[in-house]
C-alpha cells in the first residue's frame, strides 16, 4: 500500500488539469509515505526511552501504540 500526503495528491491533480496526462504519470510523481517496520519502531522508542528516562512501561505502551497506528494506517484489521 502507498500513501500520499493530500499535498501531493493536489499538485498531482492540478498538474493533470492543464496537461493531458495520465493517471499512471501522475502516480510516478509522487512519492509515497515510508511506515516505518517493527525493528525501527523498537529503536526509536528505545532512544526515547534512553532519552527521557521512561520507564520499561512507558516504553511498551508507545511500541504497542506506534504498531496499532501503523497497522490501521495500513488497513489492518488489529
């Protein structure tokens, strides 16, 4: 699945009403928003962990919340 911020969406759609072009081309005019995967999830919360102090509580509950988000983003059903 690829995701566009509605900026993108909107130049692409605006460049296409002044040009003929398709809708394939416009796709390849954008670039889609990267999720991040389960390792860069831990990572990042463990530097945050390091960072502010938390606790080990903390830390899993902003692991669990970053995967849900990214799972709903994604169309899961979790």
């Amino acid at each position: 699945m690829k995701l566009y911020t509605e900026e993108q969406v909107r130049e692409a759609y605006l460049s296409g009403m002044y040009v003929t072009v398709s809708f394939e081309e416009m796709l390849q005019r954008l670039s889609p928003i990267e999720l991040p995967t389960d390792e860069e999830i831990e990572k990042e919360a463990s530097n945050f962990e390091k960072k502010y102090r938390t606790t080990t509580y903390e830390k899993s509950a902003h692991v669990i919340g970053a995967k849900w988000m990214r799972d709903k983003i994604q169309g899961g059903n979790q």
